[in-house]
C-alpha cells in the first residue's frame, strides 16, 4: 500500500522510479537515499465529484488530508530514514431510495458509509552499491535498497435505515455495522541508476560546437567589417549529466486483524429526532483475518539538471482479497487492477540560477487505471490528467516549495452504468532547512 504527495499526483501518480532530492515515495522506499537535505511534506485535496448513472446525477464536495511524510538523509546519502503518517483508503457514501409497498404504504431507505484505513509507516534505505565518481566529479551509478513496515488500521462505518410514516404503523430500523481493522505490512523497494550520457561526453560535444559558433562568428565578422552579429550568445555549458533510475517495488501479502460489530435498534420519529425503542440484535467482536494480496510495481525515470521523465506500472490482483469474518462479505465483482501513469517536469533553472521564476517547477502528467470494481460485465477504467507547479518559498538554492495543481478525471462510462467524473485541487508544500537552520546537524564543538 502506498500514497503520494502532491508532485508526484501532479506526474500522474509516477511513484516507482521517483528521485527528488526534497521529497520521498513511500511505494518505493529506496527513493529515500535521493534526499539531498531533511524534508518534511504535507499535503491537502479539494474533491469536486460528480456521479451520473441511468436514473439519476448527484454532486459532490469535500476535502481531505492527505498526510505527512518526514525524510531524513544522513552518511552522505548513504542511509536515509523516513516516518509519515498517510491515508490509504476511504469511505463515504449517502444513498437514499424511496418506493411503496405492495400495501400501498411509501418507504425511505438511507445507506450511510464512513471511515477508512490509515497507514503510519517507518522506513530505512540504504546505498548498497556507488561507483567512483567520473572526472567531472559526477556519480556514476548506485544501487539503493529500501524498505517499510507499516502499521495500518481504521474503522470502517455502515448505518442503513429503514423508514415509514408514522400514520403506517411500521416500526422504523436502524442497522449499524462497523468493521475494525489493525494490522501490519511490509513494503520493499529497489532502484538502480547511472548516467545515460556520460558529463564528459557532453561536454566534448558542447565544446566542439562552441569552436563551430565562434568560426562562423568570425566568418560573419570578416564579410561584414565593421558590423557585429546580432546573436553572439556563447554555447552554455551542461552542469550534470541525462541520468537513469530503473525502480522495482512490491508489498507482500498481508494477513490483518479485522473485528465486526453490529447493532440492530428499532426507533420513532419524534420532532424530528430519533428515540429508540429497542435493541432487536447486538454483536460485538467477531474476529477474523483480512487477507491483502501482494502488489508490484515496475518504473524508468530519465532526467537532467532541468527535465525529469518518469513513466511506470503498478499492479495488484484485488480478486485475491479475502475477509474472513462471520456476517460481513465483501462485494463480489472485485477483479485484478492494473495502473499506468507518466509524468513530466520542467525547471528553467540550472543548478546556478537563483531568479525565482526561473526555480518554478513545471509539471504534468496522465494515468490510466484498470479498475478493481467490476459492474454488470463490464470493469471499469479510469483515465486522467494532472499539472500544476512546485512554487520556491526559500531564497538560493535551498529546496522548500509550494506545490499547486489539479487533476481532473473520469471513471465508469455510460455502458457500464455509472460515470463519475471528478476534478481534483491538490494544495501541499515541502519544508527542507535553509542556511539558518541546522535540522539533526550536530555541532562540533559543544
């Protein structure tokens, strides 16, 4: 199980082969090594939803956390701790439906979800393997190794009523159910990476077309004496090499703890509040295992000191989930799931630039995922885009920002049923120490 923060939800999702020198990927815990300084992140979205099927279209809002995540390097990048608290899934429904009974009496019925499933994780990684620098002072290639365990747990709420006028004489009920989960889980990543085009090799080239520039300046000047070109612009020097991350991650399957409790009640309506009459049934702690089947991912992330590439796949087959509780199923027409997603980033600056608009990072990015849900015989799929762009909030070259976007979707189709379309306002920002400050820097002398 895994979450990220807003500019890897603004790469569409991109999480396997992600580096980034102020920010972590808890699906691949080996991205923890990348950390250049201590980083802490958080993260808020703003849901705009809306949900169409053949009968009817409803709306809606709101807004959620989506976690914090801390990432602390040490050793020169060869260890790196991380420690985050993170949502993992959640539930929240209101469905109403009226109709009549054979005897003519009318009915309402509601069905209430809430709750979900958190994730408060602790992570290692470490660099197993470095090559010697090249001659422009430049890694070569490392192999990182990571891994978390993680702690998850949550409610998950189901209330149903059942309701009659009062005239009718029928009893009204209310049904409530709640499925208590703890438990704990393991993730594992891998990254291995190197320069795709060696520094010394572009820079050959670079200086071979800077001689090319400065010949045809001359020969510009010689037919033209007494004039200068209006472009004399040098050939800029490359500060760092194209590199490559190619990232491997799984989570391996996951047996946890899951308790029911249920409560039966029939109640009346009086001015408008519920007072209850009876407790018809009462049940409370039927144990039980939620089985969690394993996931795997597979990603290549190119970049340079201003373009950063990414593209991976993530897979887990959701129709291996069990639930093993008395009373309590889980719907039947869940079905292997499969993500893909690609992403992009763009800063104009190089590692020396320090003009503010020249520091914004740019970013963008598409995701296509083979839903778990399947409705009727069809399953449903889900396609959207993200951008938006990582604000500087520090001065230099420190790497605090604040990160704006959107991602704007659709999920189902009018065959299958059910479309729900859906904009999502992502808001988060990323601290990392500025010269000021000297986060788990011990000092020399006491």
């Amino acid at each position: 199980m895994g979450n990220t923060q807003v500019p890897q939800l603004l790469m569409g999702g991109v999480s396997v082969a992600t580096t980034d020198p102020a920010g972590i990927s808890t699906f691949n815990p080996a991205s923890y090594c990348s950390l250049q300084k201590a980083s802490f992140e958080m993260g808020f979205v703003g849901h705009l939803t809306q949900l169409r099927t053949d009968a009817a279209t409803q709306d809606r809002a709101n807004t959620r956390l989506l976690g914090f995540t801390l990432g602390i390097p040490w050793n020169n990048g060869r260890w790196a701790l991380a420690l985050g608290l993170l949502p993992v899934t959640t539930v929240g429904y209101n469905v109403t439906t009226e109709g009549e009974l054979s005897n003519g009496v009318d009915f309402r019925h509601t069905y209430v979800g809430t709750g979900g499933l958190n994730r408060a994780f602790a992570g290692l990684a470490h660099t197993l393997w470095r090559a010697k620098p090249d001659s422009t002072g430049h890694a070569r290639g490392q192999l990182t190794f990571g891994a978390n365990i993680n702690g998850l747990f949550g409610t998950v709420e189901q209330t149903r009523k059942a309701l009659y006028p009062a005239s009718a004489g029928y009893t009204n009920l209310l049904t409530y159910q709640g499925l208590v989960i703890r438990g704990t889980s393991v993730n594992l990543g891998l990254h291995f990476g190197g320069q795709l085009v060696p520094m010394s090799t572009m820079l050959r080239k670079r200086r071979v077309r800077e001689e090319q520039r400065k010949a045809e300046l001359e020969a510009w000047r010689k037919a033209h004496p007494g004039e200068e070109p209006a472009d004399q612009r040098p050939v800029r020097m490359p500060e760092a090499p194209w590199r490559y991350t190619i990232g491997l991650c799984g989570e391996l399957t996951s047996d946890l703890d899951a308790r029911r409790d249920l409560e039966e009640l029939s109640f009346v309506l009086s001015n408008g509040l519920e007072a209850i009459r009876d407790t018809n049934r009462y049940e409370q702690g039927r144990e039980g295992i939620l089985y969690i089947p394993p996931s795997y991912g597979i990603g290549l992330q190119v970049s340079n000191e201003r373009w950063n590439l990414l593209a991976d796949v993530r897979q887990r087959d959701w129709s291996q989930l069990r639930l093993d509780v008395d009373g309590y199923s889980l719907p039947s027409q869940l079905r292997p799931s499969m993500s893909v997603q690609a992403g992009a980033s763009f800063r104009p600056a190089r590692e020396r630039d320090r003009e503010f608009l020249k520091r914004v990072v740019y970013r963008l990015g598409v995701r296509y995922t083979t839903d778990y849900l399947k409705v009727g015989d069809l399953q449903l799929d889900e396609t959207a885009i993200s951008g938006g762009f990582s604000l500087p909030i520090s001065e230099g070259a420190y790497l605090a920002r604040l990160n704006l976007g959107v991602v704007c979707g659709q999920r189902g189709n009018e065959a299958a049923g059910v479309q729900e379309r859906f904009a999502n306002i992502q808001f988060g920002f990323t601290l990392t120490p500025n010269k000021r400050e000297r986060w788990f820097a011990p000092y020399r002398i006491e």
